[in-house]
C-alpha cells in the first residue's frame, strides 16, 4: 500500500501557464479541468494558472470560458503549458436578456438591440441612459436640458401617443419600475437590452407600446474566487461647448448707429424727436455710464464632475456575491447648478441544494438637485435680456443716477433695469433701460431652488425545480421614492423686492409579486421547446403635498409658516395593475424558429366596461445559414437568418381616475353663509382603455468573414390607434370635453447595426460599431377633426403655435410666412439697441384675400429628426485602448425663442409713409422666423486608457485613463443657441421642439483609474 501510494505520488506533477485572448489580453476566471476527473483550477486576474495532474504524460487539460470555444491541450509532460482562447459567438449568444428569461441571440426573431458595460461607468455623467446616446439604433436619447442630473427624453422608434406619457418602461433585475435610469449606476450595470418591436415588447402587455428597457446589474462569480474588489474613481472640469448668441457690445454701438444713418442718408439729429431721444440711449449707455456687462460671461462659469465607486464581488460553489457604493459630485456651468448622488448596491444569490435557488438584491439612491431658476422655468433665457450696459451691482458712477429712480439704492446692490429710467444727459432726464425684466444674476443666486430624492428598489426571490426541466420562480420586491422640493424667493431676487416660498413633498410606493414557470423538456437533439406561464400583480400607491407662502418679512427665516400662507393642498392616489403572461419558443434543428407570447393587463386606470386587454405576439425565423444547400459559402457568410414578427401592445400612461368624473372642491353661498361643497370638473367614460400599438417587423442578421463583419436589418410599420383625445360634448352635461379612445398614428421606420473587426493582430485591433436610424411618423385620424392648433401656456406675450394635422407628423411648427421685414429705411429709429431687428415684418397673404388672418398660417417644419446615426471605435495597441464616439441627428428643427429675446427689445417706431404699405403681424415668433435648423454631428466621447503591465501588477490590475465627453459639435444648419437638442418639456406631446432659455452644453475633461484586486 505504501509502495502504491509513493507510485501515485511520484507521477503527481504540477502544470502552470498563463491564458490569454487573442488580442493577447490575459482572461481571468477560465475554468480548466484535468479531462476525466474533477481535478480543477480557475486562472487569477492575470490569466495565470497552477493544477496539479496525475500524468504528467498522458492528460488532457480542457479550457473553458464563457463566451470562448472549449479548448483541449495534451500536457506531453510539459510542465508549462500557454493557451489562446478564441470567441464563441454562440455561446455569447446565451446572454442576451428576453422579457421575463434569456435566450440565444442566435435564436432571437424579435427587435432586441443590446449593449455590454465595459467601460461605459467611466464616462463623466451623472445618469446610466446618457452613457447610452449614440450607441443603440432607433433609440433617440436627446439631452433635452445640460441641467446637471435632468432626465433625457427617450424615444424608441418615434413618438406613439397624442395625450399619454411616451418614456419606455425601465426594466432593472426583472423589476418594472415606476422611475427613471437616474435610479441605476452605470459602474453597477453588467448590460442594457433595448426591446424594440411589438413582439418582443408584447410581454410586458399594456406598458410596451414605447419600448422596454432592461437593466442586468452586476453579480458576484460562483467559481471558488476570492473576494475581488474593484475602484472606479475620475474627476474633472466643465466648459461651456457652444458660443451661442452673440451680442453687440455696448462700445460699438455709436460707431454702428452712425454708420446705419450715413447709410440711410439722414442726420442724427433732425425732424424726428423720438429718433433723437433713441440716439440720445446709445450715447449714455457706451459714453456715460462705461458698463460693458457679459451676462452670459456672469451666467456661465466653470464646472467640475467627481464620480467614486467601490464594489466587492466574489462567492463560492453554492453562494456568489456583489456589493458597491458610490458618489457623483456635479457642478454644473451655470452657477447654482448643482447635483449630488449616492448609490447603494448588494446582491447575493445562493443555491440551497440541487433542487431551491434564493436571491435577494437591494438598491439605494439618494440624490440631491439645485437648479438654476429664472422665472418659474429652469433656463437662462433672462441673460439674453439684460442690457449689457448694465452693470450687475451698482457702482459708485451708476449709484447716484440709480437713486434718481430708487432713493434706498446702495453700492453693491443688484442693478435693474427700471434703476436707470432718470439718467441725466445734457441737462434733461431720459430713460435708457432696455426691458422691464429683473437682473438675471440676482433671479439666480437669491433664490433657493432645491429637489432631494430617496429612492429604494429591493427584491427577493426563490427558485424550486420540482423536476427537472421545470423551473418555479416567485418573486415579490418594493420600490419607494420619497421627493423633497423647496424653493425660496428673497427680497433680491426681483425688482419689487416680493418674497415668495414653495414647498412640495411625494411619496410613491410600488410593490411586485411575480410567479412564473418555465418548463424546457428534453425532446432530443433536433427539437429545442420552451414554455413559459405566470401571473403578477403590481400596486403602486402616491401621497402628494404642496404649499406656497409670500410676503416672509425677513430673508432669514425661509420656513413657510413665516409668511403668509396662499394654498396648500395634497393628494393620494393608487393604481392596481393584475397580468397573466405565457409564451413559447421552439426551434428545430437551430434553423425554424418560432415564438408565440401573450398577455393579459386589468388596470384600475381605465373605465369599468374596459379594464382589461390583451397583448398577442408571433414570430418566426428561419437560420439560412444553418441549412446543407449552404455549406459552399460557409467560408465566407458565416450566419444569415431572416426573421418577421408582429405582435400587440399598449400605453397605459394617462395618469390615475381619467376614465372618472370627477369632483373638486368648490364654495356656495347657501343661506347668506359660505358652505364648502364640491363641483363636477370631468365627464366619466365608462369605456376609457388603453392605446393600442400593432407592429409588424422584418430583417436579418449576417455574418461575414468568421463573423468580423456582422450587419442587422430591421423594417418596420406600427400602428396606434385608440388615441387618447379630448372630444367636445354637449355642454348640457355640465361638461365641455370628456377623455375618449379615438384617432390613429403610425410610425415606419427602418435600422441598421453593422459590426467591423477591422484589424485583429498580436499587438493591435480595431472595430467599428455603426448603427442608422429612420423613422417617419403620421397622423392618420383625429377622431373627425383635420388638425388641432396648440400653442405653449406661459407664453403668451411671444405667441407660438404648433400644428397636429391628419397626413402630417405629429407635431409641426405652424405660422405665418415671412416674406421680407421692415427695411431700416421704414424707421424711425433702427439702432436702438444697434443689431437689435424689428419685431414688425412682412408676411405673405396665402390665400390672396388682402388681408393677414388665421388662414395665411402652414406648417413649417418637424421637430423630428429625419436620420440619425452613432458610431463608436475601440482601439487597443497594446496596453493602450482608444474608445471614441460620434452621433449624428440630421432634419430636427426647433423653435429657438432665445433669439426672440435677444431681438424682441427694439421699441421704435415707423414712419408715416411706411406704416401702412405693409402687411404687418406683431411678433416674429408666430411667423415661424425662429425656426431654426437644428441639425448636428457631435464627437461624444473620447477615451484613452493604459492598462499597467501584469509584471508590474502582480496580484491586481490598474489602469489609468483619460476622456473628454461632448469634445466638439459641428452644427449643418442654422441653429444659434447654446444646445441643439435644448427643448422646454410641456404636458401635452403635441407641443415639441420649443427652445426656451436652454441652458449651455458643457464640455468635461476627466482624469481617472480603475484598480482591482
């Protein structure tokens, strides 16, 4: 016996090496067995391995990784033995995320676009889904506000709805959620699947008209590993991008003024008094007062960005785990704003024994967000009004004539305009304010303007396999978001010195019980069959708050019970939403694929009659590639599968009690006596229901070239229809308009995703990922009516209107047609302020009938943008790698009414013989003259790293990189603002594209390092 066992022992010989891809980078985590036993090892983070073998001579070690092709080396008694994995694409396959499962992407016959987290959490923004603009086909992202932490609006394959919320449902871990992707931490995100046609969408029923986005968050390793930890830490510095609009200083003013008059062949003094007065404003503001203000130089300053992570991950056999927290710090450019956050993350997964699997993951995030505030609105559209020859606190040669208007004016106060109405010149008193607006500086930093959030999303499950095949999984998890809002006005802050407070408060609480079965039976080689059934129920329950007070009578006590009390009111709400889904894939041979799903919503949100809807889906594939009459040019096409689908979905976002008649509270005078009571405010409809979304979908996905060239094609046409409209009723009812299912919309479109390795060697590699978008969108029915006019609320004194018109997209810019404005000689008065154009133009009478009136207004354009694309390069040479990403949005217009402001100050008038040879409209602004071409091709990101050589890092991993985000913007059209996707949100889909006070895009330069170990 001790003879035997010194035999064994002497054999017994230990094999080291190293494994690596092929573009010589090490592979941690690579299994490798002795072929025929359970003798076992994993590679540590440099790909570096040591396992003993019982002959040395004679076995096999097998390699495997997940998504590399197994590989077996004979040991031939080498005692070191090197290895190169090659990628299995069908074994990547196995990770893309399906509603409600995973399934091969080789197998997929829906729309799923997917992209993996590699180093996406190292791009300096504060949310997951900007890391994700330019990078996803017909998945528009668009950075409607450079407010530091604000929402991007978010459309998959074009807008879907007139009166309900058009945002894709976020998916995370399995988890629909109520909220946004500001809820996710990019460094937390493994991957992002975008479902995109109906068919795919179908599962998710009555929330999957607008998409589906799903969130797969990081897990720890099952292999044995130790404990990994991971840091991701960068910081930097924000500049503002674009120069936007450029005004005359207030030094060029008299040279321009007497030019102009040269010109016009007038003196400037003469028969025109009020041309004189107007003169008399250019000499003061550039000789007198010497104040050469630049209050978008005050407005916008320097940034800065700083985002820290840790994670822990590891486990064992039985139990893996992964847990992380984080912090982004972001000042914005535009001074006050501001944006702080914390990530919280742990998920743990353990299998109890070969039959029960138990998980539980937990997210936390707490943020907190300062805005800058003009007005009511978040922009910066006051600076465009300032008179530049106003200073921002008075000084000691513009305090005296400012006392002339306000006597308890001091140095070191904030100087408005209405300061400088009494301006002495040559013995006489003339007013030289601009506009009546407050001074933009001071609308800023003496109001507080503060939102904080804390927001939960936790979620347990268990998993019983009774037989095998068949899989039991139960779920039930919460989310919560707590909203805190406050905002204070001081005594600075306006001109007349009013104070006014707010505050808000809104609580939501969501809570998820899924059960779901998934049967996958072993039917042989040739047949592959899945089932899948189950149940949910979602209840999500709101408690709003929200109070204003005015008149405080000091700035220091900002509570509101310091001043006095003007309304406050709160609100509850709930909504009840019961599902029962099923579907079932198949597929023969690998080649015949076919998925069948449905689902069945009942929401509390719709009318009695109509609760309940059903969400059907098919689609087929077919794997040409895989078929025998294909063998002869399989050296060159590699895979080609074409694929259909069509399938059913819908959009419950019309908010809570729309399909009810509701009550609001209202006084009466019964009896000489003031009773409270309430009044009817909405019709019910007892057959209110969803909007309805039909989609068909064709493409094929192509491989080329051992799959270095992969290109997918998708087609597709939906159509919605149910539209949620108000239509007018009789007033008989006490009632004007009632919410009710009518008209229709479609949206044709087609993508295109193209994946190049272009250059694979040793030392250097290169690809190409490019993806193209178009999609067209058109009314088809308006529920009897040919178009609806609307127009933005709140901006009244520069009117706007858009158009929605059957035939027409959705939304369009509508108005008058300029035809020429004013020319300089018609005025009296043209440089006041010098650059400033007239208000009053000239405009064409269409329809021929001598007079301008509503029927003189067209359509003038679409917010929507024709095409879009994104392209993304990876370059690694060596221990160097080069990420750069461009976008490109080609067609969009927005209304750009900053220009208006910066225009709308010149208060001259026409001369006689002018003022009645001209059609004349008031405002610019209804005749479409800022519609503006908004076209752009933006250089995203640029990110350069460099990995420290392994000899130097024994046992851990660093690599140090540097980026850029928003580098440059090259501009097609005639945009002049400072972002063209800068848009004003509004209740309503019918009205986009209206630019109001956007505030600046910024440009970030970061510094950071990923250290592992």
């Amino acid at each position: 016996m001790q003879l035997y066992g010194m035999a064994i022992f002497a054999q017994t010989k230990i094999v080291t090496g190293q494994v690596i891809d092929v573009t010589n980078s090490p592979l941690p985590g690579v299994n490798i067995l002795v072929k025929g036993t359970t003798i076992g090892c994993i590679t540590d983070i440099d790909g570096n391995y040591s396992i003993s073998v019982p002959d040395l001579a004679t076995d096999i070690l097998v390699f495997s990784y997940i998504g590399f092709t197994q590989k077996e080396v004979a040991c031939k008694g080498q005692p070191k033995i090197n290895v190169t994995l090659t990628e299995d694409q069908q074994q990547l396959d196995e990770v893309v995320v399906v509603g409600y499962g995973v399934q091969k992407k080789s197998h997929l016959t829906g729309s799923i676009s997917k992209i993996k987290n590699e180093n996406l959490g190292q791009l300096p923004v504060s949310r997951a889904d900007q890391a994700l603009v330019g990078k996803l086909a017909g998945v528009q992202i668009q950075n409607i506000s450079a407010q530091s932490g604000a929402s991007p609006k978010i459309q998959i394959r074009g807008i879907g709805s007139i009166s309900a919320d058009t945002n894709p449902l976020i998916v995370v871990d399995g988890y629909p959620i109520p909220g946004d992707l500001s809820d996710v931490d990019m460094n937390d995100v493994e991957s992002i699947e975008v479902l995109k046609d109906a068919a795919s969408a179908a599962i998710y029923g009555s929330r999957g008209a607008n998409g589906i986005i799903i969130v797969t968050t990081r897990s720890g390793s099952s292999e044995g590993s130790k404990p990994t930890i991971r840091i991701n830490s960068y910081g930097g510095v924000k500049e503002r991008l674009l120069k936007g609009i450029q005004r005359t200083r207030p030094e060029d003013w008299k040279i321009k003024a007497e030019q102009i008059y040269a010109e016009m062949g007038r003196p400037i003094s003469g028969a025109h008094a009020s041309m004189v007065d107007d003169m008399k404003k250019v000499y003061v503001a550039s000789d007198v007062l010497g104040t050469q203000t630049d209050w978008v130089e005050e407005t916008i300053k320097l940034g800065y960005i700083q985002n820290h992570q840790i994670s822990v991950s590891g486990g064992s056999k039985n139990v893996n785990y992964y847990a992380s927290g984080s912090f982004l710090d972001e000042k914005g450019i535009v001074i006050t704003d501001r944006y702080k956050k914390f990530n919280l993350n742990a998920k743990v997964d353990a299998k109890i024994n070969d039959k029960l699997e138990f998980g539980v993951n937990v997210n936390a995030v707490v943020d907190s967000q300062r805005a800058y505030r003009s007005g009511s609105q978040s922009n910066i559209n006051q600076v465009f009004r300032d008179a530049m020859y106003i200073p921002v606190r008075h000084t000691a040669e513009t305090i005296e004539w400012a006392r002339l208007s306000d006597p308890t004016l001091n140095i070191g106060d904030y100087a408005h305009e209405y300061h400088f109405s009494k301006v002495p010149y040559n013995g006489e008193y003339i007013s030289v304010k601009n506009a009546g607006g407050n001074n933009g500086i001071s609308t800023t930093l003496e109001r507080n303007d503060r939102t904080g959030y804390i927001k939960a999303l936790g979620n347990i499950y268990l998993q019983y396999q009774p037989v095998k095949g068949l899989i039991l999984k139960s779920s039930f998890g919460g989310y919560a978001s707590m909203m805190d809002y406050k905002f204070y006005q001081s005594s600075l802050a306006h001109n007349n010195g009013k104070t006014s407070g707010q505050y808000k408060t809104a609580k939501v609480i969501d809570w998820l019980n899924e059960n779901i079965a998934t049967y996958t039976p072993n039917l042989g080689e040739n047949h592959s069959l899945s089932i899948l059934a189950g149940y949910t129920v979602q209840k999500t329950t709101g408690y709003n708050s929200n109070m204003t007070a005015s008149d405080f009578p000091t700035d220091n006590i900002q509570t509101l019970n310091a001043g006095i009390i003007n309304s406050g009111n709160t609100t509850e709400y709930e909504e009840l939403l019961l599902s029962a889904l099923g579907r079932v894939t198949y597929s023969y041979k690998g080649k015949y694929l076919a998925s069948v799903s449905s689902r069945w919503d009942g929401s509390s949100r719709f009318g009695i009659n109509n609760k309940w809807g059903y969400f059907p889906s098919v689609s087929l594939g077919w794997r040409i590639s895989e078929e025998s009459f294909f063998t002869p040019v399989k050296k060159i096409i590699d895979e080609l599968k074409i694929r259909a689908s069509f399938g059913a979905s819908g959009n419950k976002n019309i908010g809570n009690y729309q399909a009810f008649g509701l009550l609001s509270q209202s006084n009466a005078v019964i009896n000489n006596k003031v009773t409270p009571g309430y009044t009817q405010i909405s019709s019910e409809n007892k057959d209110l229901g969803w909007e309805r979304t039909y989609q068909y979908n064709g493409g094929f996905d192509l491989g080329m070239f051992n799959n270095r060239l992969r290109i997918n094609l998708d087609a597709y046409y939906t159509i919605t229809d149910k539209l949620l409209l108000e239509r007018e009723i009789s007033s008989m009812t006490g009632q004007t308009n009632q919410l009710v299912n009518m008209g229709k919309m479609s949206n044709t479109g087609y993508e295109i995703e193209i994946t190049t390795q272009n250059i694979q060697t040793k030392d250097f590699s290169w690809s190409t990922s490019l993806n193209i978008a178009q999609n067209f969108n058109k009314v088809l029915n308006l529920g009897g009516v040919d178009k609806i006019i609307s127009s933005p609320k709140g901006e009244e004194k520069r009117p706007t209107y858009f158009v929605t018109e059957v035939g027409k997209p959705l939304v369009q810019f509508y108005g008058f047609v300029v035809e020429k404005e004013i020319p300089n000689e018609g005025l009296i008065s043209p440089v006041w302020p010098v650059d400033v154009k007239p208000e009053l133009v000239h405009v064409k009478d269409l329809d021929g009938n001598g007079k301008i009136d509503d029927d003189d207004m067209v359509a003038q354009g679409s917010p929507y943008p024709k095409v879009t694309w994104g392209m993304t390069n990876d370059l690694k040479w060596k221990d160097f790698d080069l990420n750069v990403v461009v976008q490109g949005s080609h067609g969009n217009k927005v209304f750009n009414i900053d220009e208006h402001y910066a225009q709308s100050q010149w208060n001259g008038k026409l001369l006689p013989e002018y003022q009645n040879s001209y059609n004349n409209i008031k405002h610019k602004a209804s005749a479409c003259w800022f519609v503006e071409d908004a076209s752009f091709i933006a250089i995203r990101s640029i990110n350069l790293g460099y990995t420290l050589p392994k000899n130097i890092m024994k046992n851990c991993s660093l690599r140090v990189y540097a980026s850029i985000y928003n580098p440059c913007y090259f501009l097609l059209g005639d945009y002049k603002g400072y972002n063209p996707e800068g848009i004003k949100s509004f209740d309503t889909p019918l009205i986009d594209g209206y630019q109001s006070g956007a505030m600046p895009l910024a440009r970030t330069y970061t510094l950071g390092f990923n250290f592992q170990f």
